[in-house]
C-alpha cells in the first residue's frame, strides 16, 4: 500500500521493509535478528503500528512479549521457520440457484470484514466480502449474491468522500437491476452513513442494507455471519425500498432488528444490539424466517419517486454545549470557512444565554445554526422556556425529533442544495427520508 | 433585577421601566399606550424577551395575539384594569413536627420552582422552595424543613462558579448537623452538576439529593411535587450518605429512581422519567412508602471519609468527534489557554486516523486528552483495534466506563488538584464516587 508516496507494508517502510523482504519473512514467521555487537533477538514478526520510529523491527518473543528491536543496516534479519497461518481457511462457494434475487453485497471496511491476528489479538481488516459469502454457504439459499469492495476503511476514517463514493455505486447498482443492495459498514459511523445515503438515494427502488458486526467473523461469539444473513434476506425480500440498518435485535441469535437509516444510532460500545432506532420504532423485525413490519407506512419496493441528490457540503459541524462553555468556537468555525452548525443543546433545546448575541451575529451574517437535543430521546421545543423563545428570535432553526448526527449529515447535504438560510431551514425541516417530525413519538427511553 | 448595572423588570429598562411604573402597572394588567399621533393600542402587559428593542412595549391583544409597540416618552401609558392574577396561591405552611428528621431544600432554579405564565403559557422560575414546601404540605410529615434560596438560574446558564457555590453552601448545612439535603435544580444539567457535587462532597454523611421537575408545578400533569416528596424522603430517612439524583422511575406516578451522582444523564428531552442511571443500576427505587437499595454497596449515612474537595478548573473541554471532523479544534483549545479535552469517540474510542499526530504533539506540550465514547452505553477499548492502539500511543487516557459529561466535570475539578499528565491521568481512573471501574456493566441498552 503506498501512502503519501511511501510504501508501507505492515507498518514497515524503507531499509527496514527491504531487509525484511531480503529474509523472505512474511508476518507470523520466526526471524532472528543479529547485531553487529553479538546481541540476537528470537521472535514472531509481527505487524507494529503507525507511530512506531522507522527502525523498530517489533517481535513477539516466546514468552508471550512483544519487543521493539532498533535495527541498521548492519544488522542481519534471518527468517528461521514459517509462521502458523491463520486457521482461518476459505471452503469453496456453494454453487449458486438460479431463479433467486440477485444481491449485490459491497464492502466498505469495518468488523465484519476483518479477522483476529491470531498472534497478537488484535482485530485487522482482512476479509473481502467475497470470503465471507463463502463462509455463510446458507447465503446462497437466500439470494444469487454478487459481492465487490468498494474500499476498505475503518469507519472513523470516513469522511463525506466515501459517502458520495457508496452512493453513487449503490445508484450504478440499482441501476443494474438488482434486487437489493447489502453493504458491509464499520459500525463506529454506520448511523452516519445511513443517514447520508438516505438523502441521497431518496425512495429507491430495492431496500439498501447497511449490515456491521461487532465482534470479528473468526471469534466464536462473532455476530457477522447472523446479521449477513438478516441483510440478504432483507436486500432480496423486503417489501420497501428505503435505506435500512440490519443488526443483531438482542444478544442472542434471535432476530434482525431493521432500522430506518434516519432513526439510528449505534448506543452501545460493544454489545451485539448496540444500534437503536431513537424516535422511532424499528422499520421491521426478522425473526424465525419471516419479516414482520413493525411500520405499516413505508415506501414499497419497486415505488415511484427515486431520486438520486448525491454531493455534500463539509462546512457544516457539530457542537455539543456543556455549562459553562462559551460561544467562541462558533465564531471559530464561521472564520474558518465554516456555513453551519448542528449545536447539541440542553434539555429541550438550550444553551446559556450568553450564547444570544453571538448567535445572532453569526445568523445575521448568513451562518446557520440548528438545534437538536444531548438528550438521547424526545424532540426540542423551544418555545417553552425564554431562553429557548429568545434563541429563536437570534435565528436558531429548531430541529424538531431529528437526531444530532442526523441533523449534521442533513445540513452538509443541504449546504450543497441552496446558501440562502430562509431556504436551509425550509429543508432541514422538510422530511426527505422521514428524519424529521414524526407526529408520535414512543415514549421512554428504552430502545428496542 | 439588576444585570450588568442596568435595572431589569420583566424584560423591560429604562425610561420605558420607568413610565410602566408611572402608570402603576403590573404584568397582566390591562393597559392603554396612547402616541401623539393618535392612535391607540389596549391589552394585557406582557413580559418580554431580552433582545426586543429597548423602547417596545408588548401587549396581548382581545384576539389572543402579542404586539409590539415603539414608545417614546412623549407618549402616555395608562393602566386601566387590574389583570386576572394567577390562580397559583400559597396556602399557610403546616405546623411542622418535632422529633422528626431536619431536613435543607435549598433551591437552585429550575422548572420544579418555576410556574407557568398563565398568560402566556410560558415557564418563568418565580416559585421559591419555601412556596413549594407549603404546596406539599405532606413533606410536613417526613421531614422538619427548612428551606432557602441560594439562586434562581436555568441550569444551562450554570457554571463551575455554581457549582462550587452550591458545593460550599451544602458543606456549611452538613457542618450545621441536619440529616439530608435537598437541591431543587433545573433539570437541563442536574446531572453535570450531581457530577460536580460528587467530586467536590465525598463520602458525605448524609444524603445530598438533587431534584428536579419536568412540568412545572402548577401544571395538572406536574412531577414537582411527586418528585420533592421523594426527595425529601430519601433525604431525610435513606441509609447511605452519597450525592444522587432522585426523579420519576416511570410515567406514572409510582417510583422515585434515585440514581448516583456519577452515573445519571437526562436521557429525554420531556418525559418524565427522563433521567436515567447509565452502566449503572438505579442505587435504589422509592415506592409505595419504601426504599428498595439495588445496589447493596453504598456509603452509609453517619459513615466516615467525608472529605471537601472543592473548586474546578474552566479550562476542560468536551468535544464530540463526527466522520469527516478535523483534529484543528484541539489545537485551538489548547492556544486559547485551554489545558485538557474529553472527546466523544465513535464506538470503543475512536477518531480519524489523521487526528493522531495532533494529538500526539498536544500530549507532548502537557494537554490532556481522554476518550469516551459517544455510543451512550459501554466503555471505551482501545486496544481492540489499531486506531485506538495508536491513539494510546500518542498519549490519550482511555476513560473506561465514564460517561463523557461526568469525565468532563472530573477533569476540570483535577485540573485544579494537578498539573502533571502523569498523575491527571492517574486520577481520572481512581474512582472518587464511583464514576469510573465498575467490574461489571448491566448488559443492553435500555435504562431503567
């Protein structure tokens, strides 16, 4: 892989990565290195970090402890014995039916594409879509898939780059006809992503399912072949066409929550049900074979009204107040090119009064600014209280039941559709994806 | 009021204050404001927002509608009917009994000791604890009260000088020997500051109990003086000596939750139970006349150890990372004199990869970084992947189970304990009030 016009393989670059290659050793074989002054250092080569100085060599020794080796050119790296391969083996693909949907499944990076480092025991992007339909053999009883990588990145790493990127190969695929669209997500940003396809691919015609896993696909408890499973039957089955999110529903293997991309969020750091629709209930359920539609109101397969709006704007940010912070930093953004921002308030809509003058100033100037709410749940209101009547008379938008993120990734796309701030705001709180002001709300604060 | 040396009533200043009580009128009050042009405006004196103009006038006019009127001295205002006042009267406290448990209400604003504008139908804090006491006249039984105001603040406009003010005035009541405290707060961030009272009163000797409500109190669905019942209960009679969180365990008026100080958030924007404990059990639940301890390991009431930790640094930030986000607001932090930030990562800990040379030479300069998650449940683990390994390498302090606002409010109370990374590091992960460390987390994703 070349980055900034370096080759890296590894982690390792230059004279290091050469002499590694001149030993012939591959990650996971034993090499011994030797010093000019005697000393030697027996170990497992193993892959090291981005941050590591150029010269280490990083070895995991028979007691378990990896080490930095500083290696010259003077030093001699010999590999001594081949490393244990990952027991991780690709059987044959079953062959596929004809006469099923055709799936189309891309990779885009993330958990569900990746593998444990058998040797170190840490998670590593690794496996392309394509293995892993050979692995999950149940998949061709569900559709003929058709499996590509896009790219493969962590998901923080995403930025609205790789958003038009998905989008406008989902577009080309639906194009082609397809049945349904699976995409394999890291789950950090998979919400994010959701939602940017969302506005983007408007009412398509087949349902587009972002599918993650939360532990890697070689680990027992690995969720990644379950939740691929729920994903192709939802791309090749559903009845609508809307951009969805299918993961687990619970902890055990029970059943595929599937959640409208506008209306989810990832809540947990590692359980397997770590996304939630917020607002909303779940679009559907799978569970035992059969889908049950948990909102009768969706926009059916093969409907009318695709459209595809691709582009966004990444001068638009989000901020969340916490008291006693200062609105500084709003001025901050607007000097640096920035047009707008998603402000995380208080309760039902707050920041602290002194915030008013600056927020009016920055309106006035042509600079949006939306709220929405930290709390996790329910919808700002901000004529209630005067700090709240007084932020709308400085030219704040309420942003009404539309989550943060949502409401962020909204703003950069409607930063590429008009520059007037009357015309934002008529956007923000139009529905395009059904991201804003549903008329019921669940009540609580248990997702399901 | 005076703000800023300038006389503020109701929204209105100067000559325009001064001929509105030349005219003897009160807000509600039926008023005539006649210019020398002739023409003629009659309706009820309404309240105004701060940014109306100095010189405008607002009246509720027969058809339900506000105005504003411009007045100049030359023109005249007269008061000609007496406004319906509210229907909200103080009935004479109970006689309150001897021998039972001293109780302190002090209150700090908030909706629980506000009352709805029955003009307006808008929320303005006007209630004192004392009023709230007579209105409940049943907390006569549980407690012997004895009520103050410390100050009326929206809680959004709440700083590290509030919290150090409460914190000192709570010390001085515990010093004074009564048996529990009660804050009315406003409910926006009751939870920063139960944060804020936990790190500054450890181990305090009787219950410290933060109460709020989220329909104001003379509102027929209001929670005030459910909510204040139990407060006051769980203050003056619950067996452990810890600063929590007592609110509405449901809807229906049934159960109080108390939750601990460090482990609470407001979860929805109005329901009533909007509070929730997270990667925590609720520390107890009032109901039916009886507090039932979930958790069993608790400080107990008259215990030792209190120890007065008081005072807070301002220069800790809270900065929530989204995809595409570049890492140049820390830099702008730590140049504005800011010395330390808590991120909201994705999923176990995460930002973009390109953030990791920033943060490295921040860390290397003195500032700190620690990372929690903006998944709102689970802890952050960076060693998982190659992202957070390297994060840690460039020096960021993985803040385990914290929640990102609590590790915000313990950071800017460390920051005045020590200067040293090493040891800012090393207290953050010590729990001081149970914030951070738990051994086990209840699983999934719903609170209760």
């Amino acid at each position: 892989m070349l980055v900034s016009g370096v080759e890296r393989w590894e982690g390792y670059s230059g004279f290091l990565l050469e002499m590694i290659r001149a030993a012939g050793a591959e990650i996971g074989d034993e090499v011994v290195v030797e010093r000019p002054d005697g000393s030697r250092f027996r170990g497992l080569l193993m892959f090291k970090g981005e941050l590591s100085a150029e010269n280490v060599l990083v070895l995991k020794l028979s007691n378990g402890y990896n080490i930095g080796v500083a290696v010259d050119p003077s030093c001699r790296i010999e590999r001594v014995a081949a490393g244990r391969r990952p027991a991780f083996t690709r059987p044959p693909p079953p062959p596929q039916k004809s006469g099923l949907p055709r799936v189309k499944v891309i990779g885009t990076g993330g958990t569900i594409a990746s593998r444990v480092d058998y040797r170190t025991g840490a998670v590593r992007p690794a496996i392309s879509s394509e293995d892993l339909v050979s692995l999950v053999p149940e998949l061709s009883e569900l559709a003929l898939i058709d499996a590509e990588v896009l790219f493969s990145l962590y998901s923080e790493d995403f930025t609205v780059r790789e958003w038009e990127a998905i989008a406008e190969r989902v577009k080309r695929v639906i194009e082609d006809g397809f049945d349904g669209v699976v995409l394999t997500h890291g789950t950090d940003t998979m919400h994010y992503t959701a939602a940017a396809l969302s506005f983007t691919l408007q009412n398509p015609p087949v349902p587009i399912v972002l599918v993650g896993s939360q532990r890697s696909s070689d680990r027992p408890s690995s969720d990644a072949a379950f939740n691929l499973m729920g994903a192709v039957w939802v791309a090749a089955r559903a009845p609508f066409g809307e951009v969805v999110v299918a993961m687990h529903a619970w902890h055990s293997d029970e059943a595929v929550a599937v959640h409208r991309g506008t209306r989810v969020v990832k809540m947990h750091t590692s359980s397997r049900d770590a996304f939630k629709s917020v607002n909303a209930t779940p679009l559907a359920i799978l569970s035992g074979g059969s889908l049950k539609m948990l909102d009768s109101d969706y926009h059916a397969r093969g409907g009318d009204g695709f459209v595809y709006a691709p582009g966004f704007s990444d001068r638009a940010a989000l901020v969340k107040f916490y008291p006693g912070m200062g609105p500084e930093v709003l001025e901050y953004l607007a000097d640096r090119g920035f047009r707008g921002v998603v402000i995380e308030g208080t309760g039902l809509g707050h920041v602290a009064r002194r915030w008013i003058p600056v927020i009016k100033r920055l309106t006035e100037s042509g600079f949006f600014v939306g709220m929405a709410s930290q709390c996790r749940f329910g919808r700002v209101n901000m004529r209630v209280y005067n700090t709240g009547r007084d932020l709308l008379n400085a030219g704040v938008v309420e942003l009404d039941d539309m989550l943060a993120e949502v409401a962020l990734v909204k703003l950069m796309w409607a930063l590429r559709r008009t520059s007037s701030l009357e015309e934002l705001a008529r956007l923000m709180l139009t529905p395009v994806a059904r991201e804003v002001g549903s008329r019921t709300l669940p009540q609580g604060v248990g997702g399901v």
